[in-house]
C-alpha cells in the first residue's frame, strides 16, 4: 500500500518533477542551444507552409527611414510602398495556385523601409512577411506585415537562413550597417554559388555608389570584375519589378495582373 501519511511537495514543486517542454530553466540552459536552434527553424518553417508560402521577394532597408520630414527619406519610403504594391500584385501573392503563393513580400519586419514594402503589399491585399529580430533594444513589429506571418527571431542566422532560403529576388533599398550586413551576406553567397541565380537589386544607384566604391574592390583584387554581375542598380519601382520579372522563371511568375 502507498504510504500516504508522508506528503509529496517537495517531489511535485522539483525542477526535475517538471515536463521538459514546460520547463523554461531547462529549454534557456546553454546545452539546449540546438534545441532552440531548431525550434526557431521549424515554427517559421511550418507556418509558412501552412501559408503556401513557396518563394518570396525580399525587402531590406533602413528602420530609420519615415514617410515624412526628410524629402529624401519620404521618396525612399514611397518607392518601397509602391515596389511592394507592385509586386504582390504581379508577383503571385495574391493567387493561390493549388495552394502554392509565390514572391510573397518579406522584410525585417521593423520600421522604415521595410514598413514601407510590407504596407505596399497591405494596399494591395496581400500577405507579407515580417521577420523580426528580438535586440536589446526591443523591435516592436510594424503594423502592416501580416499578423500571421509576423516572427520572432533571437538568432541572426536562422532569421538570415529564413530570409534567404525562398528568396526569389532581393531588393535592397538605401540603409546602414544592418542593411549592409543582409546585402552581403546575399552576395557572398550568389558568388560562392551557395544559393541559385537571382536578381540583386540596389535601389537609389546615387546613394550606393556614394556609400560604397564597388569598383575599388576590383582594382585592389579583392574581387573579380564579373563580381559586379552580381548588382544591378535601379531607380524606380517600376525598375525593380521588370527587372525580376524578366529574371524569373516562368513557373513561378504568373501572367501581369
């Protein structure tokens, strides 16, 4: 017989007693790393499957942008709103095809100029991705990526991996370190051919051509002259869009609505 006259709380109130999927202290210890690693893989990963999420269009730029105050800043900001209308309306984000959604817009999730595109593909009606990153100073998501596809990441690299692993173009309109960060890392994998051929567009080619002298890296030999193959500068939205459109492979392309 159980002997009932000794109490168990000190046995039930133990942190080993606790289920490992509901025990915090265990998941957050450093040995569970992989397992988190993993976590944050499959819950996007899932998700955007459920979506028929298949390809997307990816959207960098800086936080700091806002559609009012500085005129550069406002242009910037229109130019990526009406890029994101653009191509959820043309790219297939809007049509389900046997439940298959493609060049879906995805962004950062943050302010600026990835609210930008991500509101362009809201005026059009249609899903956008938001894949934000947990900082010290806390990202708030912005308004307009889809609620349901709207994450949060506290690795880099698994949100970069998420980034680039659908990506059908990449757009990168003017930003700073951060942006940098997304646009090179893109391009280092197009040169090492680690992810296949798509367009990488830089937005504003002024602004990137005063921020960075692409070509001195040729002529130091840091990179080859066909690396440069790699960029293609455009200036408007309507750029942008005929630039993948005509890049893109005409399965995953429907016809111009």
């Amino acid at each position: 017989m159980p002997d009932t006259s000794r109490p168990n709380a000190a046995q039930v109130a133990s942190p080993s007693y606790r289920l490992p999927a509901l025990d915090q202290d265990f998941l957050l210890d450093d040995a569970q790393r992989g397992v988190r690693f993993l976590l944050e893989y499959e819950k996007a990963e899932q998700t955007l499957r459920r979506w028929g999420v298949r390809s997307t269009i990816v959207v960098f730029g800086s936080a700091r942008v806002r559609d009012n105050g500085n005129p550069q800043h406002a242009a910037w900001y229109a130019a990526a709103r009406e890029f994101g209308r653009l191509a959820s309306v043309n790219g297939g984000a809007l049509t389900i095809d046997r439940g298959i959604r493609e060049n879906v817009i995805a962004t950062g999730g943050g302010p600026g100029l990835m609210e930008a595109a991500n509101r362009g593909a809201t005026d059009a009606g249609a899903p956008s991705i938001g894949f934000n990153i947990r900082l010290p100073h806390e990202q708030e998501p912005n308004a307009y990526s889809t609620p349901e596809l709207t994450f949060q990441f506290h690795y880099f690299a698994m949100r970069k991996m998420h980034l680039a692993m659908r990506a059908n173009a990449l757009v990168v309109f003017p930003g700073g370190f951060g942006t940098f960060d997304e646009l090179f890392e893109i391009v280092t994998l197009r040169q090492t051919g680690k992810t296949p051929h798509i367009p990488i567009l830089l937005f504003d080619e002024r602004y990137w051509r005063s921020v960075i002298h692409f070509e001195a890296l040729v002529e130091a030999g840091m990179i080859a002259a066909a690396d440069l193959d790699l960029i293609t500068f455009v200036d408007t939205p309507e750029a942008a869009w005929n630039a993948i459109a005509a890049a893109s492979p005409p399965a995953r392309l429907p016809a111009t609505a």
